[in-house]
C-alpha cells in the first residue's frame, strides 16, 4: 500500500490544492485447481477446454487519487472544487467452490489463456459552491460522474446441467457503463427565532448501458453448437428525475423542537434492449418506458433538556427507482405456453416497480461520567415494499422481481468510555429480526427471514495511549462477531457468519514527523464465511481474508 498527500496553500488565505494518490495490491488468497482436478479434465477433454492451476486468485489493483481545490474569494464565498479517480483491476474471481472445499475454484480458461477478471474505472467530479447572506446560505452541488465495468467468468458448471453436461467451457462477459449529471440547488436560513427553513431542488440525468456477450471457449471442431452465436445483448437505459425539497425546524421550547419535511420527486425512465443468439431464439428487440411521482415525507421531535442528553423521534420515507425490465423472450422462457417462467412460476414482467419504506426510530445520546464517557442507543422499526429479488429461471435468464413486504425491528447500541488516563473503549452491538410480512409468489412466505440480516452483532475496542522513551505510543485490540444469516429467503442452504475477529495495531511516533506502526487483521485466522450465492445454486462462496500481518511507516514532509 502506497499513500502520498499534499497539501499546498497557493494564495494565502484565499486558495489552496491538495491532492491524494495511492496505490493498493492486495494479494489473492483462492486457488485455481481447474488444471490437476480429474472432474474438470474429463469435460475439458470432451470440449478441448483450456485449464490450470494457480495460486493468488482473486489479487487485485487499487490505483486512484484525488484532488481538491478550496477557492475563498471573501469571507461569506467559498467554492470547492474535487475530482476522484479510481481504477480496479482484479485477476479471477475471488469466489470458492464449496464442492472442492476451502478456498478452492476450477474455472476454465478463455482459449487465449487469459482467465476470469473483473475490472471497474470510476471518475468523479463535484463542485460545492456555498454562500453566506447572514440570515440566509445558498448551496449548489454540481456533479458528473463516469463508470465503467466488466466482469469476465466461467459460468459451464452452471450451465452445462442445462444443456445435460456436468461442465462446458462457457464465458459471460458482463460490461457496464454509467454516465451521470446531477444538480442540487439548497437555500438554508439561519434566523435568529424560533423556526428555521431549508428548501431545495434537485436533477439528475442518468444513462447506463449494459451489455452480455455468451461464448463457447472451446475447441472450435468439438463445439456443441456448431460455432452458432449463442447470446449477445445490449440495454440502454435513461433516467431522468426531478424533485423539490422542503423542510421547516420549530423550537418548541428552548429545549424542544420539531422538524417536518416533504420532498416531491418526478421521474422518466426508458429503456432499449437488443438480444440475440441461439439461446435467446434469434434476434429480439424492445422499448420500454416507465414513469413515477410522488411525495415523501419527514417528522421528527428533539429534546435536549442538557448538553449532556438528547432524546429524538424520526418517521422517515424513502424509495428507489423501479423501472422497465430487461426483455427476457417468452418463447425460451415459457415452455408451456401458460404465460409463466419455468422454474419461477410467474408471469414474465413488464416493469420493476420502485420499492418503498417507511421507518419509525427513537433514541437519546448521553454524555456522561463528566465527559469520560458517551452512550447512544435507538431503536426502530423500517416496513419495507416491493423490494427487488434477483431470480434465475430454468431457461437461464435472470429476472427481477418485486417481493412482497418486509419489516425489520432492532435495537443498537453504541459508545465510548475513557476509563482512565490511559486506558479507553469503545463498544457497539445490535439485534434486528428482518423478515417478509407478506408472501412473495415464488420467492418466500410471511415469516421468512432476509437474506444476508444476521440477528446480533457486536465489535469492543480497547486501546492504551501511553509514553515509551519520551514518545508517543499506543496499542490497540478489535474484536468483532457477526451472527449468522442466509443469503436466500427460504434459508435454505449452508449459513454464512457466525464468526468473530480479532484485529491488533500497535504504533509509536519515532519523532515528531515519523511514525511506525504493526498490525494484524484476522488475528486468529477465522475461516468465516461472508457470503454464500443462492442466486445460482451452484455452490460459489466469499471467505473472510486469512490473517494478514503488515508494517506501516509514514512520514510528514515540509510545515
């Protein structure tokens, strides 16, 4: 890990950069036994499949920066311009098999050699400008921003079943692109009474392009397929939304206030889907548009009877845009006739509707112990509509579908404690039940638990800041347990969590512009798994990362 910050004021008081670089390589820990796995060659030999064995599957390249420009041209103006680039290139998926235990995959290879990949490019440009009017401040945010992606895998082993092989070299290449304006206008008071005012507006102009491309990586004279295109497609997809903003603040008392908000959103969405291809049935084309308006709406209370407690209430709504669904051609999709996907039971749709929520929370913040100490707790409850599932039907393609409603209650605590000059904590812990409150037709029934929700979680930090040798030194423990959760609704399957870390760091500063420090991540080398696919079912996991232990020295340059 490389990291490199500099900070240089250009005009006094006035005009400053600074610009942060860094550069990360993180070793893989999944092995490639595709080469010496008896299984795997039998099914390269019958299709002329390249395979191989490596280590350090999964590594992956971090390289980026940032720089920002603060422009005060006068007290009350103050203009911030930052520009963020990032680039992430990754060698293999960093997935198991749990079929060939541990950390272990058997992927073949593209016929070139090359292997899985994944790659993502983000560029990202705002400028805040912020002005001060005394009894009012205007703020504009100006954003552009650019992603690219692609994810290049071997999928055989979950299509060859399909096609009544056990495996087939077969590649999907998944590339993606976004290119995104966003403007948000806010006019803030700052008036001396009792009510205060916030009203805005905000737009955004969205397009994003997807694109699948589905070939045989095999040899050309042992392809089932004839050498036929087996599936390619392209969706262009546009959104673009307004909405308005307005929120008013009241002091009750002095130690009493409430807030009350509303935003009013409009939005467009198009679409543009292009298949084809042996397994799409030939050549597809669709249009499609949706739109949607509404409001949401805000209420809270505060009361702060101390600078040492706060207690509040919040009812909040939110949303996330629906919008049309990819064409999934009926003709490969229904073999019956009977208008629903095989192997899901519903009708193939038209739209993915937006997914709503309302959530309720109560808390209160204290400091106590004359300052050596602070305690946050809340509970709340959020209900949740229309959330989207991703399903895989028998014909191969992925749906989304709008499951039900849900609600989730929980509790969590937090704080931190300085129990001596030396010595101080911090804690946190949380419980929540998530599950479907209505059943989904062909994904869940009322009752079932949320996929990837585990019940209890809970971290401790403990640290000691002391003198060694006249310098500044300290040592610090971590200690982290996550419950257990599926990764599907009908917890089906093996669990993943219920795994508990333990992270050290040490550091002193050698002087006072050089500092040292060790650390050790995954102290105890726990083997937890984070994540296990259902979407698939064909037996792909995520592992925590192994102990890994590291050297860190920085050093301050200049005044």
């Amino acid at each position: 890990m490389l990291q490199g910050v500099l900070n240089m004021p250009v005009i006094k008081d006035t005009l400053a950069i600074r610009v942060v670089a860094y550069d990360y390589d993180n070793s893989g820990f999944y092995e490639n036994v595709a080469g010496s796995n008896p299984d795997k060659q039998i099914w390269a030999g019958a299709f002329g499949g390249v395979t191989t064995d490596s280590q350090d599957v999964g590594s992956d390249q971090y390289t980026g920066g940032r720089i920002s420009v603060l422009w005060q041209p006068t007290d009350n103006l103050t203009a911030n311009l930052i520009h963020i680039q990032q680039d992430i290139e990754q060698s293999g998926i960093p997935e198991s098999l749990l079929a060939l235990g541990e950390t272990r995959r058997a992927p073949f290879q593209r016929q070139t050699g090359a292997g899985e990949a994944l790659t993502m490019d983000l560029d990202l440009t705002n400028l805040e400008i912020n002005w001060d009017l005394g009894s009012f401040v205007v703020t504009s945010s100006t954003s552009v921003a650019e992603t690219e992606e692609l994810q290049d895998r071997d999928v055989g082993m979950y299509f060859g079943p399909l096609l009544g092989v056990d495996d087939i070299p077969l590649y999907l290449a998944d590339s993606g692109g976004v290119d995104s304006v966003a403007q948000e206008l806010r006019l803030n008071t700052q008036f001396d009474g009792r009510w205060q005012f916030l009203v805005g507006a905000f737009y955004q102009d969205l397009e994003r392009t997807l694109g699948q491309d589905f070939v045989f990586e095999g040899q050309p004279d042992l392809d089932p397929f004839g050498g036929l295109l087996l599936f390619e497609s392209t969706l262009v997809e546009t959104v673009e939304q307004i909405a308005f903003f307005g929120e008013v603040t009241f002091d009750l008392t002095d130690s009493l206030s409430a807030v009350a908000g509303i935003r009013r959103y409009d939005f467009d969405q198009t679409a543009k889907d292009q298949n084809d291809g042996l397994f799409n049935g030939g050549f597809t084309s669709n249009s499609l548009s949706s739109d949607d308006s509404g409001n949401t709406y805000k209420l809270g209370l505060t009361y702060a009877p101390s600078d040492d407690t706060t207690v509040y209430g919040t009812f909040a709504q939110g949303f996330r845009l629906g919008g049309p669904h990819p064409l999934i051609p009926p003709e490969v999709c229904d073999f019956d006739g009977d208008g629903l996907i095989d192997g899901v039971g519903v009708p193939i749709p038209d739209t993915i509707a937006s997914d709503e929520l309302d959530s309720f929370e109560i808390g209160a913040k204290f400091v106590l112990a004359n300052g050596r100490a602070t305690l946050n707790v809340a509970a709340y409850q959020v209900e949740w509509e229309g959330i989207p599932v991703a399903q895989v039907a028998d014909c191969g393609f992925e749906l989304t579908l709008n499951a039900g409603e849900a609600e989730s209650r929980g509790v969590e605590i937090e704080g931190q404690v300085l129990m001596s000059d030396i010595w101080s904590m911090n804690y946190g812990l949380s419980y929540v039940s998530a599950e479907l409150t209505d059943q989904a037709p062909g994904l869940g029934e009322s009752g079932d638990r949320l996929p990837g929700s585990p019940e209890f979680q809970m971290s401790v930090g403990l640290q000691a800041d002391f003198d060694l040798m006249g310098r500044p030194t300290y040592l610090r423990t971590d200690v982290t347990h996550i419950g257990e959760y599926f990764n599907n609704l009908q917890e089906a399957g093996l669990e993943a969590g219920d795994y508990t870390t333990i992270n050290l760091r040490a550091g002193i500063n050698v002087t006072e512009k050089i500092s040292l420090s060790v650390f050790a991540r995954n102290l105890t080398n726990e083997d937890g798994l984070t994540w296990i696919e259902t979407e698939l079912g064909d037996g792909r996991a995520n592992y925590l990362r192994p102990r890994t232990i590291g050297l860190q020295l920085r050093a301050m340059l200049g005044q």
